[in-house]
C-alpha cells in the first residue's frame, strides 16, 4: 500500500486533487481519501488544516511514503517555500510537483514556473522531482489535463515504495497512530500506519510513551478483516487493555521504544531560519508527536556555545515537559512557531 500526502499552500488545489484520487474517509486535522479500485491500495493524506496548523503538515508526511507539493499558477508564496523547506529537512528522496489548476494560466507560464521551481529546490532533496502540469476542471478546454499522467508517476513510484516496504516486512512491527476513538461494543479503536514489520492479529506489543502491554484484538485494513498487515498498510486496530482517553496522536505500538522529556539531537540547522540561542523555545516534532521544548545547551565541536547559526551543525540539549517516544532512526524537525518560515532544523537522537 502506497500512503501519499498532498500538501501545498492555501489554495494551491490540493483537496480538490485529493478528493480526484481518492473516496473520503477519516477526517480531523488531516482528510484521508482511500483509493482501493486500482491494482495498488492507495491512502492520500490532505494536510488541509496547513499553513495554520504545521503539526498536520508534519503528521501527514510522516505517515506517508510518497509527497505531491501543490503549486497553483501563482504559487511560489512563502508557505510553498516553507513546505519545500520541510520537505528538504525531512530528506524525502522522493516526490512529485503538482502545478495545479493548468487551465487558468498558459504553457509560457506553466514553463517559467517550473524554471523558477529549479532554481529555488537546486541543491535541496526536491531538486529532481518530475513537475506535472494538471488541472481537475471538469468544464475546462483541457479538462483534467494531466491527471493520467500523475497517475502513472505515482504508480511508477508505488512499485519502487512497495519493494522497500516488502524489505522492511521482517523486522519487528512498529505502528505510528494517528487516530483513536472509541466504537461502542468494540472498545479502543487506533488507526495508523506500520512504519515497519507485519502486524499480526493477537500480537502482545508495548504502547509508548505510556509502557503499557496491549493485545492487539483484531485488525482492518480499507473496511475489511484482516489477520496480518506488512508494512505500508493503513490499520484500524482494536485494542485490548487500553482505553481510548489515553491514546493520543503520536502513540506507538511497538516492541522498544526511547521515552523521554529531554533531548540531545545532533542537528543540522536549516539554512532559511534565525539563529538559534540557548534558552530560547522551539517546537520539536518526532514521528506523529509535537511538543515545545527549552535549548537548555548548544555545543559546536564539543564546545558550548551561546547560539547556532543559520546552516550550522551542532548538538542540542533540548527539555521538554511531556514524554515523547521514539527511536534511533526516527528524524526529529525544529520550528521557531514565531518566525514566517517556521522550520529551524532537523537531528537525530544521539
Ligand atoms: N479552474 C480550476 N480551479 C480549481 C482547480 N483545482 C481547484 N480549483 C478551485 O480552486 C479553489 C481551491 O481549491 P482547493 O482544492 O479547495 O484548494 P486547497 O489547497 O484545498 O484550498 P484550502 O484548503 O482552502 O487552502 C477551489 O475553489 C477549487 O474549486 C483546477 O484544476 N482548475
Ligand atoms: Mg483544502
């Protein structure tokens, strides 16, 4: 299964592609459309409470394998480089530039549109994605123009997402929840994703950061029963020995995870931020969690140091006040919420 995330300015046509590609099925911060017609399942995630909400940008690039950034004809505003910024500090390797709304501008403009695109994601992890050019006017002269071939590249892209998926089937499961609610004669229902292993129907695994031992009762996938779901799938999970108000955003079922409240991350710091000074607050996001956190330390080289400069790489000890879950290989973004272009950095967990 293939899970997209459709993100994009205001206005940049992303629920209307969303609603295109996929039949509407969850919805909070984030809309999921489900696709289950085609040879590959597909989930597309619209991140539509963004710009307002970064968290929903967050949540829905890392419950996806496969970014499409919406661009209208209009488009290269401050949030579409913001989404490009976090895209880059998320090293997505790959993606697809959507330019919208094709039958309210002109080929000329479809075309110096993409040139100023090359110039600005040169030397960022966007700058080979495939631009496609659509629209989904239906009253259009070139109704839905380009449509198809977003299809096509997605699916190219699906086969390349499921062979890596098929890889990581082995190794222990791991499930980030987005969602929990409670179903009336069910009990505590979680949706989510199996970032790795094979889930299994009866499974006793460990729900972080609360510890605790839960069985795994019965899982679904797309509506329908299923007894094992590999990697990539989109769960509905009932739980047994947890209730839903204690199930939040972000939660893992897992086997091991780090829980903490504090933090050293090695960091990069973005290029198009501030500096960053001890003591100041940033918001940390690691896997489907968020939480504002002090720099407590910056250390360069081992030395400490009073502030970190815009494209620097230095360690950060960071507090917080809420325990987070989380693993070596899991990236963790920064975001000064004060600033207009609101990402700062991304690190790993030393
Ligand atoms: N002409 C034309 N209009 C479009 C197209 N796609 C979307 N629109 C219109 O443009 C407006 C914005 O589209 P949405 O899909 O709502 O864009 P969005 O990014 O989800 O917008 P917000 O969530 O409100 O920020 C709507 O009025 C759509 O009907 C298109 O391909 N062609
Ligand atoms: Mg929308």
């Amino acid at each position: 299964m293939t899970n997209i995330a459709i993100i994009g300015t205001e206005q940049s046509g992303r629920t209307t592609l969303a609603a295109n590609l996929g039949k509407k099925g969850t919805h909070s911060d984030i809309s999921l459309y489900n696709n289950d017609k085609e040879s590959r399942k597909m989930v597309f995630v619209d991140a539509h409470s963004y710009p307002k909400s970064l968290k929903a940008l967050i949540t829905a690039l890392n419950i996806s394998d496969l970014p499409i950034l919406c661009v209208p004809p209009e488009g290269l505003d401050a949030h579409t480089g913001e989404c490009i910024i976090a895209l880059d500090l998320l090293g997505f390797k790959q993606g697809i530039i959507a330019l919208t709304m094709s039958d309210k501008t002109h080929v000329y403009a479809i075309e110096e549109l993409k040139g100023k695109l090359k110039k600005i994601t040169a030397g960022t992890a966007l700058e080979n994605w495939e631009c496609v050019a659509l629209n989904t006017n239906k009253s259009a002269k070139n109704a839905f123009e380009g449509i198809e071939n977003l299809k096509a590249l997605i699916n190219s892209y699906s086969e390349k997402i499921e062979a890596e998926q098929k890889e990581k089937n082995k190794l222990p499961p791991r499930v980030l929840i987005d969602h929990a609610f409670n179903v009336t004669g069910k009990g505590c229902v979680a949706l989510g994703v199996i970032s790795q292993g094979t889930l299994q129907e009866k499974d006793k695994l460990k729900l972080f950061p609360l510890d605790r031992v839960i069985e795994i009762r019965s899982i679904q996938s797309h509506d329908v029963d299923i007894k094992s779901a590999p990697t990539g799938t989109r769960v509905g999970m009932r739980l047994k020995n947890v209730q839903e108000k204690d199930v939040e955003r972000g939660f893992i079922i897992s086997e091991k995870e780090n829980v903490t409240t504090d933090y050293t991350l090695d960091c990069c710091i973005s290029k198009f931020t501030k500096k960053i000074e001890v003591l100041s607050v940033l918001h940390l996001f690691v896997g489907l969690q968020s939480e504002p956190v002090r720099v407590e330390k910056i250390l360069l080289n081992g030395k400490e140091v009073q502030e970190a400069l815009p494209d620097m790489k230095c360690t950060l000890e960071l507090s917080g006040n809420k325990k987070l879950a989380y693993g070596k290989e899991d990236r963790f973004l920064l975001a000064n919420l004060d600033l207009t272009q609101r990402f700062a950095a991304y690190g790993y967990s030393k």
